[in-house]
C-alpha cells in the first residue's frame, strides 16, 4: 500500500506541530502540509488532493464543519478526522461521515486508533472482499417487495422532463431540501420525497436521506461506533451510510 496522504488545518500552531510530529512516526502516512485556518486549508486540500485531512472545527475564516461539507462534495473519498477541544460537535460529524472525532488534548493512544482505523479502512478498499456479493444478495432477498412496482420514475433536467428506468437509478437522496436519483454517471432531481419513491420500488431506506437500489451496490464494509457504509458502483464510487436505527436490521439480515 502507498502511503496515507494528510493534510493538518488547525489553527493553533503548537497543536498542529503536535499532530504533524505524532502522524510522523508512522510509516504508512505521511503529512502533505499544515494550514491554519479554513480558507487556506481548503485551497491545500483542492491542491494537494489527500486520503485524509485532520481538522479542527474553531477556526478563523471557516468553521471546520463547514469546510467538512465542502471537502465531501469536493471529494468523498477523503477521510475526515475531526480534532477539537469540543465535544457538542460529534453529532454534526456522524451527519458529515467523519471517519473519527478526537479531543484535545491530543493522546498518543488515542491517536493510534484513529490511524489503525485509517490504515485499515484503505486496506479494505484495495482488495476484494469475496463474501460481499453474496452478503448483498442475502439483504436483497430479505427486503419486503411492494405491490404496484415502477419501471420509471419522472425526473426533471434543464426544463425536461425524463424518464429514467429504476433499474438504472444507484441511490436517491436528500440535498437542500430537494430530492435527487442518482444514475451510474449524472443526477436528476425528482418533484416527490423519498418516501414515495421507496413506496413505489424496492430501495432499501438505509438513512433518512438515503435510499439505495441493491442491484448496484459494489461493496459493504464497517465504518465506526458500530456503524457500515455501502459504496455503490456508479463511476463515483459513493459511499451511503446506514444510520443506527438501521443497523440492528442489517445485522439480522447478515446475522452478525
């Protein structure tokens, strides 16, 4: 495996210093740079394009969670570690799908979970899982099948309306209100909720702003706190969450 590209954006220097010096005893990572406050770390991170970025959330010109947000619709394939002396944000974190929450003062321990959790998370996504495709068709088997199906759902783009097979739809979800379908290589946005789509097909509901079509999952693997995430095998390789009151039901399918 290549090494781990990090980015730090923290405005405290000493803490900073602290974390790039902790991250450095680690030979599978490396620091590709240090900046100190949000706008200079989103221009590092556009720039340097890392694995992972850890980021602090009380910073001048842009909060942390808010820099969180653009990085995933930027790339969200970047891991973010959040690092802060707060802990009233670990709910916003879950929402944005930080890969861990840490607070300061930094413990080295403490840090070593985090980067086990890192290292092995990108492991994972460079091999082949075999028993994923048979977990995803025992999930699929076992998921209620409504009556009065579509084959198309109605969506809108630049005026027109289209009619776009269900078949071909990878997720549907929740974005500033509105709600879109995502197919293999574009978006769409749809005039219902996601409510009645999943009454009118056979998408599993995994999270309130989520709903995925299981024929085009490409694998399943743990996230933290118990949680999973599946990556879908649109050209984006996207990454759905499952929230916790979902996943008790994904462990009696899976009997795990």
């Amino acid at each position: 495996m290549d090494k781990l590209r990090c980015v730090i954006v923290e405005d405290e220097i000493p803490a900073a210093e602290e974390l790039n010096y902790i991250i450095s005893k680690y030979e599978d990572l490396c620091v590709e740079g240090i900046a100190y406050d949000g706008k200079s770390g989103l221009d590092l991170i556009k720039n340097k394009k890392p694995n992972a970025v850890f980021l602090d959330i009380n910073m001048p010109l842009k909060n942390g969670i808010e820099l969180a947000k653009v990085i995933k619709k930027f790339d969200k394939s970047i891991d973010i570690i959040f690092v802060t002396a707060y802990e009233q944000y670990a709910v916003q974190a879950f929402e944005i799908y930080a890969l861990d929450y840490v607070l300061k003062p930094f413990d080295e321990k403490r840090i070593a979970v985090t980067i086990r959790r890192l290292i092995s998370k990108w492991r994972e996504k460079s091999s082949e899982n075999e028993k994923i495709p048979d977990i995803l068709n025992e999930i699929v088997s076992k998921i209620d099948k409504e009556s009065n199906l579509v084959k198309r759902i109605p969506c809108e783009r630049q005026g027109k309306i289209i009619l776009v097979n269900v078949k071909d739809i990878y997720y549907c979800y929740i974005e500033d209100d509105k709600t879109y379908v995502k197919t293999k290589s574009d978006r769409y946005l749809v005039g219902t909720t996601l409510y009645q789509i999943e009454e009118k097909t056979n998408f599993f509901r995994c999270h309130r702003s989520y709903l995925v079509n299981m024929d085009n999952i490409k694998e399943l693997y743990s996230w933290f706190n118990g949680t999973y995430k599946l990556v879908m095998d649109d050209e984006e390789k996207s990454e759905i969450p499952i929230s916790r009151s979902k996943v008790k039901k994904l462990r009696e399918l899976l009997k795990i």
